[in-house]
C-alpha cells in the first residue's frame, strides 16, 4: 500500500517517478506513520494529557498530533557538531596512513633500485636460497602466484620459476583474472630463455593441457611444471561444469542422485598438477581474487610486499613462515566429531595434540610455573609467554571436551 501510494501520489509532491521527491515522499509516509502510533501510544497510557499538544512545524509536522520533543535546538547541534569532528577525524586518520604506506613504498622501492643491481651479480640470492632451503622442514609442492590488481611484471615471474627451481619445487603457478600471462606466453618465454638460458630445459610449459608425464620426470632431467591459469581455470570452470551436469540430467543421459562431491572433485581435478600447498598474493589486497576455489581447501594464503620488484628475502621470509604453519585438517578422518554446533570449525580444529607436542607443552608449563614462584617474569619473553597461555588454553579445552562432553556422548570420541 505504502508503494502504491508513493507511486501514485509522488507526481502530486512536486516529482517524478525515481526522483529525489520521490524518497523524501516515501520517507514522509513512514514519518507519519510513526509520530502517529508512537504518539497514540505514549499519550494513552503514559503521559498526561497536558503535554499532547498539537504538532508544531519545527516538530513532526507531518503528525497532527505529537508529543514535546524534550531535546533543546543546541543538543541537536552539538550532535551535529560531534559528528562532523569524528568523521574528520577518520578522514585524517585514513589520509596520514596512506601518505605513510606511500612514503614507506617508495622509500623502499628507492633502495630496491640501486641495490638489485648489486645483488644480481653477486652470488648472494643463491646462498639465500640454499640456506633457506638447508633449514626447511618442508617445501611446498604446489606453488601459486596470484597476482591481483596490481601491474604484472614478466621479470618478476622469471626470477620466481628461477628461485623454484633452485628450491625443487616442482609445481609453480600464475594466475591472474585477466589471463595477461596466457597472452603474453611467447614473451614469458622468451624473456626466461634469455634470462636463464641454463634453466630452459628444465621447465615443462602448461602440463595440465598435455599429455601427463609419469611423476614429472622426463629422461634423466628433473622437470618444473609451470602453469598459467586466469579465472577460466577457476571460476569459469565451475560454470562450465555445472551447465554440462545441467544439460546432462535435462536430457536423461545423468541422474541428479549421481551428481556428488566425488563426482565433481574429479571433473574439476587438474590433470598432472596437485592441489597447491601455498599461495602467495601480489597485490595491494588480502583477497584470494578467486583463484581455483575447488582446489585451496588447504592452502595456505601469505602476502607479498607490494614493491618495484620482489626481492628474494620476501620470498624466503614467507617460505619460512609457510614452514612454521602446522595444518591439522589430517585429523578430520581420524577423529570425526559428531558436534554440530560448532560445524567446519569442530572437524578442522579439534585435532588432539600428538606426542610430538607433549616435551614441548611440558617445559612451557615448568617455565611458567618456574616465573610464578620466582617472580621472575623476565626470563619468559612475550612471544614465549603468549604460547604457553595459548597451548594451556587449548589443554584446558581437550581437557573439557573429553572429560566433560565426551563422557556424555555429544562429541564421538574422547580424548
């Protein structure tokens, strides 16, 4: 009714159909509207009967009958005033931490600028990557680089396959949405051909559009697999997969029961390529910019500096960190909880800690215990202190969770 009225009657109000007094109008409706039962009410049963007055204009005009606004002018302005200061304010704050995020880029691609250089003919990138590769307890076999909005650099792609190689990596991956390397792979190629010409015959192109080769190896040379994917591989696979199954079940040749989470597992599946273990994102943004969704289920996802060109320490640092990451989804088969409260999070999570864990968990509660008696909080540093807390927090949980909830058969199984 309140639609059909604004429709009909706006014209009336001095506009046309989707102007401007078009929603004033509409805004006037429900005004009215509610002075009125808001009033009706008030004036009924809890206020006195001397101060339902007639509405005055700067009041609710649009109610003939209306209650004193007990807020005076100036506290309607000083409100006005707070919030012009606080939006201020966060204008301010948003504008010193761009000037500050600019100044620090450019301060850093300034010194990027006339080190590189040095850095390239020295064998110092080299002793980086073999130290780091030397302290790994595990290296990804998957590799993607996403890169978001931001400018796409050959050169860069040709130093990371370089590193990726020297770390035997085996899988490597581009992807942007644009599909910019797709297009420019001859350049890609060429440019790495003149880069590294000793790496040439140690790369295989693409091998998700050929024939598969039997575990990456081809003769006696030891092969990287390189990929360049874009939202056709990703998204727009999903797509087409889900018009084929469509038009599969509208034409009888597909059931619809027939249709699982096996099924399109394996029409999606890559051939030749395993999901990948680490993500790393070039761009100004912490979004995955929908970079093949059925298959980063377990991918780690680490941002890349936004600089001038990639620096091989960004690239170890992240490795690094990649190689501190404990993922715990291998206890979803193991455990199976039956809680339903707490979904996804309860099969991912609630993984007992294994024996592994247990000297570890040991000394950080002796050395907690050890600073409560002394009083001597000093020895135990921040980080070490946040670790314990959070490594006896989740003690204290499985503690719980078997002792308490599994005896009463809620969770499937006991710790």
């Amino acid at each position: 009714a309140f639609t059909l009225a604004e429709w009909w009657l706006a014209p009336l109000a001095g506009g046309g159909h989707g102007s401007r007094d078009t929603s004033r109008f509409h805004s006037v409706i429900y005004h009215s509207i509610y002075c009125e039962t808001v009033t009706q009410f008030y004036c009924s049963r809890r206020a006195p009967k001397d101060r339902c007055v007639p509405s005055l204009p700067d009041r609710c005009p649009h109610s003939r009958l209306c209650c004193i606004d007990t807020r005076s002018r100036g506290s309607r302005m000083n409100v006005n005033v707070t919030n012009v200061l606080l939006r201020t304010l966060l204008a301010l704050a948003h504008l010193f931490h761009n000037l500050y995020t600019a100044i620090r880029y450019a301060c850093d691609a300034t010194y990027r600028w006339f080190t590189e250089p040095w850095r390239a003919g020295t064998t110092a990138e080299l002793d980086t990557l073999v130290r780091t590769l030397a302290k790994a307890n595990k290296i990804p076999k998957h590799l993607v680089i996403v890169l978001g909005l931001c400018d796409e650099s050959i050169l860069d792609c040709v130093r990371i396959i370089g590193w990726c190689i020297t770390l035997d990596i085996p899988y490597i991956s581009f992807f942007d949405r644009n599909g910019f390397f797709k297009k420019n792979e001859i350049n890609l190629k060429e440019e790495f051909a003149r880069k590294r010409p000793d790496l040439v015959d140690h790369i295989t192109w693409n091998p998700h559009a050929k024939a598969p080769s039997q575990n990456g190896v081809i003769g006696s040379k030891s092969k990287i697999n390189v990929s360049l994917l874009s939202d056709i591989d990703s998204k727009g696979k999903i797509v087409t997969l889900t018009q084929s199954l469509a038009k599969a079940v509208s034409t009888g040749n597909l059931e619809s029961e027939e249709i699982t989470d096996q099924l399109i597992t394996e029409k999606l599946q890559i051939k030749g390529m395993p999901d990948p273990d680490l993500a790393l994102i070039y761009g100004y943004t912490c979004s995955t910019h929908g970079v093949l969704p059925w298959h980063t289920r377990t991918t780690e996802f680490l941002m890349l500096p936004m600089y001038v060109s990639i620096s091989v320490k960004d690239f170890t640092c992240l490795l690094e960190r990649y190689n501190k990451c404990v993922q715990r989804y291998v206890g979803i088969n193991q455990a199976k909880p039956v809680l339903q409260v707490w979904g996804q999070y309860a099969k991912v999570e609630l993984t007992p800690p294994t024996l592994k864990d247990i000297p570890a968990i040991r000394s950080g509660f002796s050395r907690l215990i050890h600073a409560a008696r002394t009083g001597r909080y000093r020895d135990v540093t921040v980080r070490e202190g946040i670790i314990n807390t959070l490594v006896a927090a989740e003690i204290y949980c499985w503690f719980f969770v078997g002792e308490c909830i599994g005896k009463r058969h809620i969770v499937g199984y006991d710790v």
